[in-house]
C-alpha cells in the first residue's frame, strides 16, 4: 500500500513539474491555464489572404502548378522560371508590383513555360495566372472552367 502511495505521489510531482502553470483567476474560483511562450518561439502569423499562415520557403529555379498559393523569400537578382504546361490551358500571367518582380524580355524558354521572373528589388509581389482552358477555343466550346494560379514573392 505504501508503495502504491508513494508511486502516485511521485507521478503526481512529475506531471505537476512538467505541466501547465496554474494562475489563480477570478471566475468562479476555477485556475487558468498560462500560454505564456518563451522568447525563443515565435508564433505564425496569419497571410495576406487571412486563410492561413504565411509560410516561405526559398525560391525554386522553376515554378509549377504545385506551388499554387505559396509564399516564397528570394533576394534581389534571383530568377525563376513560370513553368505552368501549356497542354490544357492558355494562361494570361500578371504581376502587381513589376517594379520588384518582372518578366526577363528576350528570352527563349521551354515549350509550356510562361516566361522567366527576376526579382529586382526589395519589396513583395503577386504573380497572378489566369488558365483558360483550351477546349473552349473547340466548336462547340467546352464547359470546363477556368484555373487561378497565385503566388507570393517577398524580396529581401
């Protein structure tokens, strides 16, 4: 019997060690728990859009149709190439700030690519791509609906 008391005590003490800090609060005498977080973590905070968390990661060389809806972290003079197919739909691709993002003139890519990006300053920018689908340029024209590719590019 002792040593059953002594083991529940024992755990008792670890858990309380290891658990939540319990504050005394004003409502109906119950404890509050604290989410009080070290200085070392920082929380996520929510994207442009508010339908997420804006998570960067680094620029690829190419882009594709899998990177739909993310934000990427690239430095001034990075490129990267807009490879989003051509064998379903006809994109019209655009940029709200070109004077940080813009489309490299001149350039000869792949067949299916939209072109080369480079990053020309610091700042953010949105790449916008509208996919119409080719069937609906066929007698008659498909049904099949439009695609929106976006994604974020924030330079430093």
């Amino acid at each position: 019997m002792k040593r059953v008391f002594l083991i529940s005590a024992l755990l008792s003490v670890m858990l309380s060690a290891c658990g939540p800090k319990m504050v005394p609060s004003d409502v109906q005498g119950q404890p509050e728990v604290s989410t009080t977080l070290p200085e070392s973590v920082v929380p996520l905070t929510p994207d442009s859009n508010g339908d997420g968390v804006d998570v960067q990661t680094a620029l690829p060389q190419s882009i594709t149709m899998t990177d739909n809806g993310k934000t990427f972290s690239a430095k001034v003079g990075d490129s990267f190439l807009l490879n989003l197919g051509a064998d379903v739909y006809n994109w019209e691709v655009s940029v709200d700030n070109q004077n940080v993002l813009a489309l490299k003139m001149g350039v000869m890519v792949v067949k299916g690519a939209q072109g080369i990006y480079d990053m020309l300053q610091p700042g953010t920018a949105i790449l916008t791509a509208v996919g119409d689908p080719l069937c609906r340029q066929s007698a008659p024209p498909c049904g099949m609906p439009s695609v929106l590719f976006k994604i974020t590019v924030v330079v430093q």
